[in-house]
C-alpha cells in the first residue's frame, strides 16, 4: 500500500440462521431443492397472509450479541424496508431501522502472526431473505427475447441476520482476519452454518482511502458479489490499489457500488450511489413490538460455550501453542473439547497438541472416524503423555501404542505392561547394545573417526533397533558417540 494513504473498511455481513422453518411462516429452511417448493402464501407475500415471527431466531440473534458483548435493548421491532426488486415478494422487506434487537458490541479477532485486534459493531439486526434472480440469454426456445430472468423464492422469509461494523479495518488482511472471527464464533453458537458457497454467509465491504494522519472518511464504493473469503481479500486489496491510483492522480473517487469480476481479479462499476437510498421506513403494521426479558438475556450469557477469541488467547498465551496448531484448534469444535480435556488431565499443551494434530489427526483422514468420536479417549491420550513425561516409554514406541489403541487394543498403560515396551534406562544394558552394534560395524566407526560425524545416527538407529526401541534414545545417543570419541 502507498505509505501517503490509508485504507478505512466496514463490513456488512448477511447471515442465514440456522432455524427448522422461515421467519415468518412454517416453510421449511432448507438449501437447494426444487424452485418454488419451499413457499407459502406468507413468504410469497399473497393478500391478507399474516406473519408470525420466529422466536428460536430471535433466541439466536440475542445470542449472538450477548457473545460480541453488544447492548440487548429492553424493546426493539420490526420496520418495512420499502424497495422494488423481482426477488422481493411483497416489494418491502421486513427488517429493523432505528430499534434493532442488538447495538454496538466488539469483535475480536486476530492476524497470521497472532497479534489480537479489535473492531467495533454498529448493530446486529434481524429481517428475512429475499428471492434469488437467475439471469440468462435466450436460445433455448421457451422465452421469446434476447434475455430472461428467472425467481426462485424458496430463499424468501428466511431469517437473516446482518452484522453491521464500524469502519475500523485498515487492510484486505484485517477485513479477512475480522471476518474469520466472526465465522468461527458464529459456527461456536451455532446460530449457522456460515457457507459461503450457499450463500448462508454473504458480505459486502465499504473501502475509501485517505491521507494518512487524517481523521475524516474519504469517499467510500461498496463491492458485492464477492463468494469466498479469498474474493473478499482480492477484492478489497485491488479497490484500494484503485482509489489511491485515482487520488494520486489528482482525480475523484465516485461513491458508488461496484461488483467484483473473479475471473479478471478487478472491481468494476454497477450503479452510482451518489444520493442516499430513501427506503421509507416505517413500523410494520402486522408484527407488534418485541420485548426481550432480561432473564432470557442472562440465561443465554450463563450458557455461552467458550468464544474463539478465548480460546486462541488461552492457546497462544497460556499454553503457548503458535497461531497455526492454534487456528487448527478453533475451526474444529469438536477436535478443541477434546483437546482442552486430554490438556485438562495431562498438563502437557505441547505434547497434547503434537498427539491430537499429529498422528490422532492422521488416524482420522485414513480411517474417516473423527478424533473425538475413535476409541482414543482423553484420558487414555493423556495416559500415554504421562508415560513419555516419566520416561517409561520413548517417542518412538509412543507413536505405536497411538495406532495400537485406535485399534482398540486398551489403554497404554495395560499394552506397555502386557509386551513389556517400558523403556529401558539401564545403563549397563544400553552399554551391551551400544558395544555389539560398533563391533559388528566396524567401517562405519572407521568412517566417524576420519570425520564422517554425521554416520552417528545410523549407529544409533541400530542401537534402538537392537533394543527393539525400549532404550532411553539420549541415552543412547550419550553412550555412542563417547564410545565412537574414545
């Protein structure tokens, strides 16, 4: 970036919640099937059909703001977002304007070298989903025209909810950073599934540019259409690269929105947005007033699970793990419990995180059964990491007994003690190992003492060998290399 210009970024986020039925009907909330299947009188917004709010998403949307520490007002409600489009059934929207269910709160979340961040929340408000528009040319004889567009309204009255945030992101790595603590914490809720690819997350950003030093926004364009984290990144980095090209050039950034072109990497023109939409807002007439109960409210925050942030600052500070067995960690739920309770009853985060992402992990993509789920049970793992701490077994033989109790083959302390794979650490014993090994490779302590040091590993590897990998390998390593110097 040019070091005389600063970026400023806001995301607006759209969120599918994940709820049994719509949000102001009883059709089902699914994704995909047949078009138009999914629909109601309610959600194609016929004369006279009455909606009903859905409490469960709600539920969800204070959920999700007691996480991000935001403000759950006493009363808020339910408005109508008038704009004409062919994907809104009833040509308004209902939404939320001036009495959102949540206001304010904080997200935080951190960069690549694990340094936390914070970025603040305008607002969290609930409204539904709109249609989706397929647009296509003619040719295959059903529409006359050049072109058609075709309505599929089973996305309609989905509830929805939209994270607002402050212009506060300063980066395209900020805004992606930003937005993976926001997935991670909302999959942690389970309020959704948060896929992109079907469109259960949906972002927009808003980038200006300005001098740097200087506290007024520039003027700001708003890139849609972005499908995937790694669009958002391209995108953003190149409307940046755009602005400053423009205003180093002495020429006007034009408040606009503009979509992004995957295939070409650049942002393009859609529509100018130079006046503010009017939407005219106002209450909406069939759906009273929401009063949200403050014991509801504490109930939620006494049963919050333990945020991503928590946990990433508990691995990274307390237990010292680096960012990426850290992230590992966090976008895996079920792997994370599993870790904090093998952690819980070892008191070895390393050796922990080493098991679990090392070889359980591998156990798991070759056998397709989930780590949490397989017949290695926290405490068993943590059995094994104590037995390595005590130098009853080495690295070697505990890498074995890993496979050996996926297998089913009991605890570690129960295979150690029925083959007899305690280490060794009797020195005299080790000694016999170490003398038979040298005096039956002559040529290679021949090769070590011309200079060849590095031949000392495989002296040492048929040491092990020899003692079926039960000897102390430090030991053995000590042993052989003051004999090989002698």
């Amino acid at each position: 970036m040019n070091d005389e210009y600063e970026a400023v970024i806001g995301i607006e986020c759209h969120v599918e919640l994940k709820t049994e039925t719509k949000m102001f009907c009883g059709c089902r909330n699914e994704f995909g099937g047949e078009p138009n299947t999914k629909v109601c009188p309610v959600c194609l917004g016929m004369p006279g059909a009455l909606p009903v709010p859905n409490a469960k998403a709600i539920e969800l949307i204070v959920t999700t703001g007691v996480a991000f520490g935001a403000q759950i007002p006493a009363f808020s409600k339910f408005d109508r977002k008038n704009y004409f489009y062919p994907d809104m059934p009833k040509d308004y929207q209902i939404s939320q304007y001036d009495m959102p269910l949540t206001v304010g709160g904080t997200v935080k979340y951190w960069m690549e070298d694990g340094a936390m961040r914070e970025c603040r929340l305008t607002r969290i408000h609930l409204e539904e989903d709109t249609g989706k528009s397929t647009h296509a040319g003619s040719g295959d004889g059903r529409i006359a025209g050049s072109s058609y567009s075709l309505v599929d309204f089973n996305r309609a009255g989905v509830p929805l909810m939209e994270c607002v945030s402050e212009p506060e992101l300063h980066s395209a790595a900020e805004a992606i950073a930003y937005l993976e603590a926001l997935r991670r914490t909302l999959l942690a809720l389970g309020v959704s599934d948060v896929k992109m690819e079907e469109g259960s997350l949906r972002c927009d950003a808003n980038v200006s540019v300005r001098p740097v030093g200087s506290s007024a926004l520039g003027t700001k364009t708003e890139i849609k259409n972005m499908n995937s984290f790694r669009s958002v990144e391209r995108a953003i980095a190149g409307e940046i690269e755009r602005q400053i090209a423009l205003r180093s050039a002495g020429e006007r950034v034009v408040q606009e929105t503009r979509g992004w072109d995957e295939i070409n990497g650049v942002t393009h023109s859609m529509r100018s947005k130079e006046e503010a939409h009017d939407y005219r807002y106002f209450p909406d007439p069939d759906l009273v007033p929401l009063e949200v109960d403050r014991g509801d409210v504490e109930r939620i925050a006494n049963r919050l699970p333990a945020m991503p942030w928590q946990r990433f600052e508990r691995y990274t500070k307390t237990y010292r793990l680096a960012p990426s067995p850290a992230n590992q960690l966090i976008d895996n739920a079920a792997l994370a419990e599993y870790f904090d309770r093998v952690v819980e009853r070892s008191g070895n985060p390393q050796q922990s995180s080493n098991f679990v992402l090392g070889d359980l992990s591998r156990l798991a993509n070759e056998t397709g059964v989930a780590v949490a789920e397989s017949r290695v049970a926290p405490e068993d793992l943590a059995e094994l990491i104590g037995l390595v701490d005590g130098k009853r077994i080495n690295s070697k033989i505990a890498k074995e007994l890993v496979t050996r109790m996926w297998e089913g083959a009991g605890s570690p302390g129960q295979i150690v003690e029925r083959e007899g794979l305690a280490q060794t650490t009797d020195r005299a014993a080790i000694e016999r190992f170490v003398d038979d090994v040298l005096a039956a490779n002559p040529s290679v302590v021949a090769d070590y003492r011309a200079g060849k040091t590095n031949v000392a590993g495989f002296l040492v590897g048929q040491v092990m060998k020899a003692s079926r990998g039960k000897a102390d390998p430090a030991l053995v390593n000590e042993l052989v290399r003051a004999k090989l110097g002698s």
